[in-house]
C-alpha cells in the first residue's frame, strides 16, 4: 500500500487516519462518474479503510460511489461495515455483485453477513456459494444466536492423530483448497473427536519421524458448538488460545474458532457495554439518520426523566426550608453531582470487573468494602474543601458542617451502590451495564438531596 495514501501525524492516536485529500478525490471521482479513476484510487486501500470512507460520507454520496464501483466491490469490505450500515450497503448491490463479492469469504464470515438479513436477501447470498459452503453456513445458521456455531468457520485443518511430521506435511501440501489463514494442525481420533494441536511452528521445525503426539501445545481445549460468543472470547483472552476447535454434544469436531473472531466479539463486548453505561443501544451507528437515532434514545431518556422526577419530589418535601435559606438552593447540586460521579467512577470499575469474570462471590465483599472507604476518605476530603467553602461563600459556618456532612454521607453510599447494584443485577440475570447507571445515579441523588436539605432543616433552620 502505498505511505501516501495517509496523512503523517504527529500523534500517534492519529496515525492511522485516513488523507483528507484521499477522501476528497474519491468523493470528485464519484461526482464526475470516473470509474477508472476511482477504481485506481480505492484499489491500494485495505478493505478495512474502505468501509471507513463508506462509512463516513452521506447515504447519497454512497449509492453513488457503490453505483460507479459495483465491480470492485469485495467480500472482506462488507465483513469490515458496521452491522447497521452493512445491511443497507447489501441492499444497495446489484444481486450478481453481491454474489461475486462473498464468493471467496470464509464460512463464519459469511454467517456474519447473513444472519441479519431477512429470508430474500439470504438466499441471493447462498445462491453464489459452492455447495459444500452453503451446506456449511446453513448449518451454522440453526446453531442459537451469537453462539459458538455462528462463530466458528467450517474449514479445519486435521490429521490422524498416529501421523508424523512427514505425513503431515507431505499431506499439506498436496491439498489445494486450505484455509486462507490457520494457525494449527488439529489432532483427531477415528471418531473425529479433537484430541490435541500442533502449531506451524512446532510442525516445520521438528523432524519428519516425530510423532505429531509427542509436539502437541498444553494450551488445547475444544470449545462446545452451542456455548455464548462471550464465553468463548473470555476464554481466547484468559488462556492465550490462537484457535481452538469447536465440538457438538458428542465431542466430534464441527469447526474451528480463531482469535481474530474471538478478539472481535470481546471488542464487540467493550463496546456494548461502554454504550450501555451510557444508555445508548449499541445497535446504532454514525451513518443513521436523526429520526432512528432519536428513536433510540428516547426509552432512556423517558427512564432518566422519571428519576429525575423521583429526586425532585425530595426536593419538594424541602421547600419551605429552601424557601427560608436560598443557600440551600445553590448548594445543594454540589452534593448530588459529586455523589453521582462517585457512584458512576465505583459502578464502571464494578460492570468491568463483572464482564471479565474478575468480580466474584469470594471477592465481592472486600470490593464493596473498598469502594465504601474510598468513598469516604474522598468525602472527608471534600468535605473539608467545600465546609470551606459554603461557611465563607454565605457567612454562615454551620451551613459548611451541613453540607461537609451531606458530602461525606452520599460518597459513602455512591461507593456502595456502585458495586451492590449492578452485582444485584447480574444475580437477577439482568445485564448489569443496561440498567445500573439509571439506579446508582437515582439513589445518589436522592440521598444527596435528602441528607443535605434534612441536615440543614434540623441543625439550620
């Protein structure tokens, strides 16, 4: 690929972006409806930064450029789209473009592109598959959703497990349709059971009589077809696997999962729950229009706009107190802001934890403990910094011991709630990173508030 083709930054964070100027001339080539020249300036790129720039520009400027491109258009391109846009992109291809384009794509990367799309337009895409491919991904199709079956591809290298070095590469490389990518040779018995694997590297640098037996690596272990697509990526990311074999209720090899697959999923998990914490559906991308994005985000702002109601009737109980010190009124925001944050701060470190299976019942009480100190050595803190503050802010000293003990008393509970309720959640089966934020940030509110304005009402007022 030619260097020209990105920008030199002088951040690192940057490097990997793509030339403006790049963007620019795809953009005047699609205007002009100059299919060499753009054909010329998209050939050199990785399918990679060609899904960046189809996902960058307008869903207009798009047709058009897959309108004037429609032969150029590759496989590995419509695997690298985010899921939302990849489905309008398929829709937009002409039938017998898109069946060229996913004719060369490993089985699990043609799952991955028909999974989602309704009965028609799955069928166009099977239809330009081999048989035995199209045997493969529909068979991959009746495994349960974001599994290991829809995970795994179907082409696996093998070997009897009595071979020898020799054999095996003498068998190797007869074969003329071996995956694209593989990183090791799978042992098996008679009854196609995985039995152990050999790397490449173990294989081409033993000698040709060692038996493959006595060269296999001590990080095996065969994935079951039907186990969840997160457990499998925990388990590539916990034991350093490079792939692994996948086997059916009987133990019989059905496929292989790699750690591009698996690390993908695990990316997938970060995100989705970076997204949820947020309360934003991970389904969405920046190529949505306003109205679905809108549609999105409206359940969570209505669940948000209910806890806010919550907090306001606390308030409320308080208004004749707010009425008689305006004091109260200014301060009172401090308390609750800085509880939620704590809460937020103790709940992102919980949610972490719980996904990477490092939160457990034998550690859950001392992580609990520990937020709850951390919490109020931080409270004692800014308790001391805004009693400050607030006593020479309005004059009054009492006010600052007020709102010092409010400060101490909802960081306290911000550490607690933080790690209780999203563990709570993940007991009750609830995704922890969906639901937690609107709970922690509604109990530091309202104890915020209430301890606050009923310290200033007994001791102030």
């Amino acid at each position: 690929m030619n260097a020209d083709l990105f920008e030199t930054k002088d951040h690192d964070e940057d490097a990997y972006l793509l030339d403006e100027h790049l963007v620019d001339s795809i953009l005047a080539a699609v205007e002009a409806g100059d299919s060499l020249r753009l054909e010329a300036l998209l050939e050199p790129l990785h399918p990679a930064d060609i899904a960046d720039i189809l996902e960058q520009i307008g869903p207009q400027k798009r047709r058009s450029l897959l309108r004037l491109w429609h032969e150029g258009m590759e496989g590995d391109v419509l695997s690298e789209l985010d899921e939302g846009l990849r489905e309008e992109v398929i829709r937009d291809l002409e039938p017998e473009v898109l069946a060229e384009a996913v004719r060369d794509l490993e089985t699990d990367d043609v799952v991955d592109l028909v999974e989602d799309l309704d009965e028609a337009e799955q069928e166009v895409i099977l239809d330009a598959l081999p048989d035995a491919d199209r045997v493969a991904v529909e068979k991959a199709l009746t495994y349960p959703e974001e599994s290991a079956g829809r995970l795994m591809q179907r082409e696996v290298v093998i070997a009897p497990e009595h071979w020898t070095v020799g054999e095996t590469i003498d068998y190797l490389r007869a074969q003329r349709d071996l995956p694209e990518q593989f990183y090791h040779v799978i042992l098996v018995d008679p009854k196609m059971r995985p039995t152990g694997y050999v790397t490449l590297g173990k294989l081409l640098s033993s000698r040709r009589d060692v038996p493959l037996t006595e060269i296999t690596e001590d990080s095996f272990r065969t994935i079951p077809v039907d186990q969840p697509e997160e457990d499998v990526a925990y388990a590539f990311n916990q034991y350093h696997l490079i792939s692994a074999p996948v086997v059916d209720n009987d133990g019989r090899l059905v496929g292989v999962i790699t750690i591009d697959d698996a690390m993908a999923v695990l990316d997938e998990e970060h995100e989705e729950d970076m997204l949820r914490l947020a309360g934003v559906s991970e389904e969405g991308s920046l190529s949505d229009s306003a109205i679905e994005t809108s549609k999105r985000r409206l359940p969570w702002l209505l669940v948000n706009l209910v806890t806010a109601i919550l907090a306001a009737t606390v308030i409320a109980q308080f208004q004749g107190a707010i009425a008689r010190m305006v004091a109260l009124a200014v301060l009172m925001p401090i308390v609750a802001s800085m509880g939620g944050n704590a809460g937020t701060q103790a709940l992102t470190v919980a949610v972490r934890a719980l996904a990477t299976k490092d939160l457990t019942p034998a550690n859950v009480w001392r992580v609990i403990r520990r937020e709850v100190l951390v919490g109020l050595i931080n409270g004692l803190v800014f308790a001391l910094v805004i009693g400050i503050v607030g006593a020479f802010w309005f004059g009054i000293p009492l006010l600052g011991v007020v709102i010092a003990c409010a400060m101490i008393i909802n960081l306290v509970i911000a550490g607690l709630v933080g790690v209780l309720v999203p563990v709570l959640l993940d007991k009750l089966g609830v995704d922890p990173a969906l639901a937690s934020g609107t709970f922690v940030t509604t109990v530091t509110d309202v104890i915020g508030f209430f301890a606050f304005l009923g310290l200033a009402t007994v001791m102030l007022l």
